[in-house]
C-alpha cells in the first residue's frame, strides 16, 4: 500500500500539520533540518540503521549508520563554529558527490549557516558571480577543485575560509586555506545545534535568470514539512526502502530530495560519485537493490539509447517505484520504463524556487503519459490566460503555470533582490515561466517555457550568461545564445558569434571558444554549435532579437519582425 | 597508435587537468571518473573531429567508448581507417 493512498481523498481536508505531527513540530518550536535528518532518527531507535551508502568513481564503498552521520554532522559543524563561522553566514559547499557533500550540508544547518552548494563543474566565473552575491565567508572543497577559487581570491574579500576536505599533505595550504580531516578529526558527540525557527534562512541555491545574473534562492528550516511529505507521498519512501537520487546535491534536487527528505524519513540511501554510463548505471542498481528510483529524463534516454538487451542482464527485480524530474518527461519514456522495468517513471513538476514537487503523478492515480499530473495536496495551481493573467475557464488551452504561493518551501525571497522576487508574481499567483494546458481531468500537460531560459539536461542556463562570457573572448565582438533541440537532453545551448575584425570562423576557433565558456562557465553553459554570421537581428534601437533566431532553430513562426533594424 | 594515444593524451591533460593533478595515463577512466562529463565529451569529439578531419556518429560517441586514451585512440582509428 502506497502513503499516499487515494489522491483524491488527500486532497478533501489536506493540511500541512500532518506532516508537522508526524515530525513531532508545533508551530514556534525550533525547527533545524540538520537535526531532524540526524539526530531525531538516532532518538527513534534507528541510530544503527545504514543511512547512507556511497561508491566512489574508483568503485570503492563506504557506509554510514544514522549515527555516522549524526557524529560527522556534529564533527564538521563544530569545527566551522571553531573557525568562528556563526548563524547566517554563508558557507558553500564546492565538491564532487563524496561523502563530506552531504555531511558537511547537515552541519552547515547544524550551527545555523546557511548552506550555498554550488555544482562542482563549474568555471571560476560562474563560481565568483555566486560568491561574491552571496558574500560567503567560507567554502568547504576538494583539492582537485580549490585551484578555481584560489584563482578568484583577490575578487573575494568576505571569503575568510577555504576549508580543504582531503588535503593530504604534499602541497602547501596557501591563503586563507585550512584541512579538515573527518577521518582524523575525533567525533564530536554532542554538538548544540543553533535554535533555528521556522522563518530561519537554510538553503541558498543559485539559478540562472533570462537578463540578469544569477539570483540566489533563499529557503528556510521549515521547508522540511513539505519536502518530508512529498517524499513521503510522491516518492513512496518506505521505511526498508535502499533509494537513489541521482541528482547532484549542486541543484536543489540534490539537496531537497537527495538530503533533507531521505534523512529526516530514516530512510537507506545510496550515491555513485562517478559519471555517466549504462553498464554502470544498472549495476550499481542491482548491486545495491534499489527499490526507489528518482532520477532525470536525460538519464532515461540515454538508457533508452542503450537498449533492452542490457537491462535483462541486471536482476533489476528490487525496483518498486521510479520517478523522474528536471525536464518534461516523453511519453515514450514512460511507456520504455513500463515495459523494460515493469514500472513506470512517474513525472513530477517542481523548481529551485518551489523546493518541493509542486505537480506531479502519484503511486495509485492513473499514469497519462507525457503529462506532469495534478498539483500536490495543499498546492493550488492553474493555467493563466497570458492576456487577463486570470485562470482559464475552460480547460484545452495553453497559458501559464502559476501556483498559489503558499506552502512551506516556498522560497522566502531571492538573496537581497527583492526586485526580482516581486517580479515573479502577477495578479497573487506565482508565476512558474512555464507554459503548458490543463485537461479536463485536471493533469497539467507541459507545453515549453514562457522565456529565454534554455533548459539542458534539467539544468537551467541563461542565455544572458553565457552571451556575457562569450564577449570575454578576443575573438567576439557579438553574441547571441539561444536553445536548439537536442535528442537527448531536450535542448543545448546554441551561439551566434560575430567576429572582430581580423578573426575569421574556423574549427580551431569554433573549438577554442567552446573550451573558453567551459572553463569560465561550465560544461554545461558551453556551446555545443557556435554558428559564425555577419550580423545578429536587432531591433531598431539595437537590442539583439533573440526570439528571432530560436525561432529558426525550432523551426516556428518568427512572428511579429516590424522592431526588426533591418527590416 | 602510441603516437595517437599521445596526442589525446596531451590534449586532455591539457585542457580537463589543472597543473597539480594527478597525472593520466592511457587506461585512466575519464568520463566514469570524473575527469570528462557528458557535455565536455562533445568538445572532445570536435577536437579529434578537427584534428583528424573525420566525423564520429553520435551513437559512436557514447560515454563508454569515451572513458579512456585507449578507447578514444580505437575509435578514432576505426574512422581514420574508413577515411583512406
């Protein structure tokens, strides 16, 4: 029997203090996710059960019990308490998925810091911008990455620590860099944590905006109460459930879903620190004997890509229940993972900003393949007429997915851009920048976004972004970003470059700027084409007229060109 | 072949490793571990499409035939071999 039950039956009389009863929280109690995902399960009598079991690209396993994780939590925050680091102040978290990724995000909470991952792929650029927004005091990292923020230094003045996770020795620390060694650090057994309240700030995800720079997400303690439930209900965790979540802890469904919610259930989680191949992927499941599967429809097509064969060479008969997240889910998918698995992926719809699954398919309700499904219990959403920004009548017709903000991990704001926050509201609804149709059994069917934001392999990227790296390189003299559509991870990053004088296109040139964003953004800003023209379409008072050339790579309407310079 | 493996070698030393890495050698697993990801394959397969002057299928370019000097250096063979 499923958690949820009838989805239907939820949604008559639901409220949110179900989930506060179950988690033993009244409404003003200190509420401080590092010690609900720890120290509450060791006081529930499962101190000894496996929370977390963790294999690292070189295949070598390490497990940890609750109370493992409780001690190293209580280790790591201690010894950012000895650095002086104190509630609020923001600490990032700058690593590969290792072990300390997910102990050091507890004791960041632990002593009321606010946690600030940030995806261990990305360049000294993307890194400082984020940084230096957010004037964090201190980073926890790798040796194999501390080089990209030694380089950024001199632009950081708030940044006072560099907390090195396995320095070993045989290089110097250099400026403002210490080692922390759990292995060699004694266990801190009792660790008081700071009396976070609901409203006390948690989580700071960064995410990519159409104009503007990156806008940190500012989340709270409470947003546990809706990120425990969801997982309880959409993800279907069970108390002997082994779950693995394969998002990096870098974007918020690494954290929410790979983190808060396993923990504070006292569930058995697994993570593969190693990238991406099929053999891999299908053994580590049947290794393992993953019964709950919540990963992305990149990943899935790529599967796909390998074929049945593969898949009945693994005993993959732990499988219980699969969902997915990060992009619209196909249909063909869905209807792969039904026959190859005997389960379908169930799609579930949420955002950096939502902090929880806001619409999704549930254990139970019937799967309609290719749809996001129904708004959770407690979340009221609805499809809005672009032109009345009111709720269409009659369902059929595409508009805007907006929601009711009301739920408790909504964010709070976005980190001191008050602005931008105001800006994601009209008419009291929230306003998701997705476009998709609600049909008349009330599954919402996504239709594309509603801006210029290109959507990768589930990862947003800003055109704006990488349109301001490119001007960097001294061959641009103009650029233009837009998304073209790729098989495998829905879209790609495209660039139209004009070139300065006395540059001129070249593979060599092509390659050299590719490698130029890589680095400085990420791999996954870069351009996988850069198309070399003479010219960009603008307007008449020279703004670039993106929506012009995403139109010719998507094949639509160019629509209305009378702004166009050229015209 | 020995002279093929140095070439990516170098360039993947070159351009994926930061000076006081470890260094790689031609069975060093690189996309299973972490040195090259999904998106930086694609640089990759343009670097040795240029260099070689030949073009690798999308379906050939897959993360396993991508994880090592070794691999790589067979697949490119594979194609150089069709060029001629």
């Amino acid at each position: 029997m499923s958690h949820i039950g009838s989805y239907e039956q939820r949604i008559t009389n639901f409220d949110w203090s179900i989930a506060e009863k179950e988690l033993g929280y009244n409404p003003g109690d200190v509420i401080n996710i590092g010690w609900y995902a720890t120290d509450r399960i060791c006081q529930l009598g499962k101190a000894s059960k496996t929370a977390l079991i963790h294999e690292g690209f070189t295949g070598v396993e390490k497990r940890y019990t609750y109370n493992d994780i409780r001690l190293a939590s209580n280790t790591i925050g201690a010894f950012l308490r000895g650095l002086g680091l104190k509630n609020e102040d923001r600490v990032c978290l700058f690593m590969d998925r290792i072990p300390e990724l997910y102990l050091g995000f507890l004791g960041i909470l632990k002593i009321g810091a606010i946690a600030q991952p940030l995806f261990s792929a990305f360049g000294d650029e993307s890194l400082h911008v984020r940084l230096s927004n957010a004037e964090t005091s201190a980073v926890l990292t790798q040796k194999k990455h501390v080089f990209k923020v030694r380089k950024i230094l001199d632009r950081l003045p708030h940044l006072k620590h560099i907390i090195i996770v396995d320095h070993d020795g045989k290089s110097p620390l250099k400026e403002r860099e210490v080692a922390l060694s759990l292995e060699r650090s004694k266990p801190v057994e009792d660790l008081e944590c700071f009396p976070t309240k609901a409203e006390s700030p948690s989580v700071l995800h960064y995410t990519s905006g159409t104009t503007g720079m990156p806008k940190g997400v500012q989340h709270v303690h409470y947003s546990l109460i809706s990120q425990y439930l969801t997982a309880k209900w959409v993800l279907d965790l069970q108390e002997d459930d082994i779950y693995w979540c394969t998002a990096d802890p870098g974007w918020v469904t690494g954290t929410s879903y790979g983190i808060i919610a396993p923990f504070s259930l006292g569930v058995t989680q697994c993570v593969l620190d190693a990238g991406f191949s099929t053999e891999a992927w299908y053994r580590f499941l049947e290794k393992n004997r993953v019964s709950m599967w919540y990963s992305a429809p990149t990943a899935i097509r790529s599967l796909m890509k390998g074929g049945d064969e593969i898949v009945q060479k693994h005993d993959l008969s732990s499988l219980r229940h699969l969902a997915s997240v990060g992009e619209p889910l196909n249909s063909e998918a869905v209807v792969w993972s039904e026959r190859v698995f005997g389960k379908p992926f169930l799609d579930t719809y949420w955002q950096t900003e939502t902090g929880c699954i806001v619409i999704s398919n549930y254990p139970g309700m019937e799967v309609r393949p290719g749809s996001m499904g129904k708004p959770f219990p407690g979340i009221t959403g609805t499809i809005l007429d672009p032109t009345r920004n009111e709720p269409y009548s009659v369902p059929g017709k595409i508009g805007l997915v907006a929601l009711r903000f009301d739920w408790p991990s909504r964010m709070r704001t976005y980190w001191r851009n008050p602005e931008a926050f105001q800006k994601k509201f009209r008419n009291g609804w929230y306003m998701t920048g997705d476009r998709a149709r609600m049909d008349k059994d009330g599954y919402y069917w996504f239709a594309g976004r509603d801006d210029d934001i290109i959507n990768t392999a589930g990862h947003l990227v800003s055109p704006f972004e990488v349109e301001s790296a490119l001007l960097e390189h001294p061959a641009v003299a103009e650029s233009a970003v837009v998304s073209k559509p790729d098989p495998l991870n829905l879209e790609v990053v495209k660039a139209f470059v004009t070139l300065k004088p006395g540059f001129a296109a070249s593979p060599d040139l092509d390659l050299e700027i590719m490698n130029f964003i890589r680095k400085k953004l990420s791999p996954l800003a870069m351009p996988q084409e850069i198309e070399f023209v003479d010219s960009l379409p603008k307007t008449r008072s020279g703004k670039i007229m993106r929506r012009i050339l995403h139109a010719k790579e998507w094949g639509e309407e160019i629509g209305d060109t009378s702004t166009l310079e050229n015209e | 072949m020995e002279g093929l493996k140095d070439v990516i070698l170098q360039y993947v030393t070159k351009e994926y490793l930061e000076d006081d890495s470890e260094p790689l050698d031609y069975e060093t697993p690189l996309i299973s571990g972490g040195i090259v990801d999904s998106f930086s394959m694609v640089s990759l397969k343009r670097f040795l499409e240029n260099k070689y002057s030949i073009q690798i299928p999308d379906d050939k370019a897959t993360p396993e035939a991508f994880d090592s000097v070794t691999k790589i250096a067979a697949l490119v063979e594979e194609f150089v071999g069709k060029k001629g």
